[in-house]
C-alpha cells in the first residue's frame, strides 16, 4: 500500500469528522453521536501514524527507535474498543446493560494499551524498521509479545463485531441491514489482515521469510476492511439524510402551484429571502406565504371560515384580477373534499395550523385542475375551468 493511500483515508476520514462535528456540538449527551465522532478521529489517527513518513518523523522526534510501533499499536487498540463500543450503543437495548458493556469494553482494552508500552519499554527494539517491524522481532523477547497481542487484540474485537453486526442484520431490512453487511465482510477480511500477520510471525519462529505477506497483503486488506467498516457505519444515516433531504425537495417542488397562486392573490409583495438559503428556509418562507393567502381568501373558501377567521382580522383586499385564481382553489378544495379525504384533516382551519402535507394535497388537486386551463383551445367556445367557477366566488 503505497504512503499516499495512508494520507488520503486519512483525508477522508477528517472530512467525514469535520462534516459531523456541529451534530457532535449539538448533540454531545447522545451515546450514538459520541460514538460514531469518535470512531472516526481514532481511524484517521490510525493511518496518520501508521504511514511510514510519520513513522520515521516520529521515532526522530522521540529520540526512540521504533517509538511508533506502540502508539500505532495503541491507537488500533483504542479504534477497536471505539467501534465494539459503537456496535454496542448502535443496537441499542437496556440502558443498564449497555453500560455495563462498554466499561468492560474500555477498561480491557484500556489494559491491553497500557501492557503493550510495557512490553515494548521491556524488550530491545533498537534498529528502526519501517515496514518490517513486526516480522524483524518475531523473536525479540517481550516485543514479540507486544506484536502477538495486538494483533490478537485487534482480532477479537472484529471477530465480536463480526458476531454482533451478523446477528442484528438477521432481525432488520433495507439499507440497515446492507450496512451491517458491509460491517461484516470488513471485519471478516481484518481478520484475515490478522491471518496474514501472525502466519509471517509463525514463519519466522519456524525460520522462514514469508515477509511479504505480512508487509503487502496484510496492509492491502486492512485498508480495504477498514473502508467497507466506514461505509456500512455510514450507509443507514447517510441514506436516510439524502432520503429525507429528497422527499423535502419533492414536497417544496409540489407546492409550487399553490404558491404561485396565492402569489397572485396576495396584493402585497413578498418578502423575497437570500439566493443561497437552506431548502428548510425556502420551505418555510413558501409554506408562510401560502397560509397568508389563504387567510386573506378564507371566507371565499370554506363556510365555517367566519368561525376560524375573524373578518377583520384579514390582511387586506384581493388583486383586481384575483377572481380567477380563487375560483380554482375553491375548485382544489372541492376536489380535495370530494376524495374521501377526512373532512377535519382536509379543512381550512387544519392546513393552516397543521403540517406541510395538507397544503401540498392542496397543490396537487390545484396542480391538476390548472392542466385543463393551460391545454383549452383559444378557438373553443367552453369556457376554462375558473370560468365556470368564478360565479361561486
């Protein structure tokens, strides 16, 4: 794996922390959030060190040869604990009981850190090696111990990953269970990076040199484990943010028709908001401006608006040439109620204090009685649709 892959998943995952950060700020007391912001720091940490140019600017730092070897080891260690603990707060279950789970969590893997300096502090590792280290001191006293530690450590907490992700993805569908899918196929190739690893080290206690499959195929499947493990983590929330992000689009497009009419009803101008605003502030302004249209026009539209609308608590008069515009909201609302709809959700009184969704049925019905307005021949003698209303207004 050449150095420029380390510092580009390094790249990625700063990127996917700095785009969660004002959700870590708003919602640090949530386990999830919490989790998830600090899984993705610890990984990009992981890489950062791991790349040999930090290696080698580290150990000069330090004065110590091979001084990265532990804080790669410990940092792997720590990104272990955080993903198990993740999965753990991911699946949810009784408050108790994950807590329980999490402190055994940090506090083995808390322990496993603190041996691994120990052990490193212990045994001689005086020549820098960049890329070999593991292998070089597969027979070092206490080192090898370090480096078998480790990578078994690394290993349980994919294979408990692995264990837990499988199981959940049993009981869910959709794109939850495809991201716990991806989170099981990245832990299953770790562990074969933790094959690779200890099949080299068991190499060289047999005095073979079966380096390479601990220095190239070792590190080529971690990477790819690790970027499957981000995108099934990511998937579910990712997916739903777009989706969701997708049906308000669609909605603020759907009320398009109504807002245009009561554009041409409202005699006063609207407040115009800045190019670059949010869809949530676009949303909002067009969802303001339709309910003040249709209080202006309320005692037009429904028989019972007296009781809901105070007449003088009207904005204004209508345009001079609003007629026709009121006359197919009216028509909208007739074919609303004419729908089977429930009368109290589709009222008056509701969409003016309820939810977006009944002004864009309310849309709709205006959206498809337009069509009949646009398409008339100028040449035909049938008078359009709001001409044939315009009497009830």
């Amino acid at each position: 794996m050449t150095t420029v892959y380390f510092y580009l998943l390094v790249g990625v995952l700063s990127v996917a922390f700095a785009l969660r950060a004002p959700a870590l700020v708003r919602h640090w007391r949530d386990p999830l959030v919490r989790s998830v912001s600090l899984l993705l720091p610890l990984g990009a940490a992981v890489f950062f060190f791991a790349a040999p140019p930090t290696i080698s600017q580290v150990n000069a730092l330090t004065g110590v040869p091979n001084f990265s070897v532990p804080l790669v080891y410990g940092t792997v260690t720590a990104a272990s604990a955080a993903l198990i603990n993740l999965t753990i707060t991911w699946r949810g279950g009784p408050r108790d009981r994950r807590r329980a789970a999490t402190r055994w969590c940090v506090g083995v893997y808390g322990a496993l850190i603190v041996t691994q300096f120990t052990l490193f502090a212990l045994g001689d590792a005086s020549e820098e090696r960049l890329r070999d280290f593991d292998t070089y001191y597969a027979t070092t006293p206490y080192v090898r111990e370090m480096v078998v530690l480790c990578v078994l450590a690394y290993g349980l907490a994919n294979l408990v990953l692995a264990r837990l992700c499988w199981r959940w993805s049993r009981e869910v569908p959709g794109l939850l269970r495809t991201g716990l899918l991806l989170i099981v196929t990245g832990s299953v190739l770790s562990l074969g990076y933790v094959a690779c690893k200890l099949t080299a080290i068991g190499a060289r206690w047999a005095g073979h040199d079966w380096d390479g499959v601990s220095t190239t195929v070792a590190p080529t499947m971690s990477s790819l484990a690790s970027l499957l493990q981000c995108v099934g983590l990511a998937l579910p929330s990712t997916s739903q943010c777009v989706m969701s992000l997708w049906r308000r689009w669609l909605q603020y497009r759907r009320l398009r028709p109504l807002w245009l009419t009561m554009r041409a009803v409202t005699p006063y101008e609207l407040v115009r908001i800045p190019w670059g605003s949010s869809l949530g502030k676009r949303q909002l302004r067009r969802t303001c401006d339709i309910r003040d249209g249709l209080r202006l026009i309320a005692p037009r539209l429904d028989r019972h608006a007296q009781e809901a609308v105070r007449a003088d608590a009207l904005p204004g008069p209508l345009k001079p040439d609003a007629a026709r515009h009121v006359a197919m909201v009216v028509a909208a609302f007739d074919t609303l109620h004419g729908t089977g709809a429930d009368p109290g959700e589709c009222s008056l009184e509701s969409m003016l204090s309820g939810d977006d969704e009944q002004l864009v049925r309310l849309s709709d019905a205006l959206r498809v009685l337009a069509v009949p307005d646009r398409t008339r021949s100028p040449d035909s003698g049938r008078p359009s649709l709001s001409e044939r209303t315009s009497d009830r207004v």
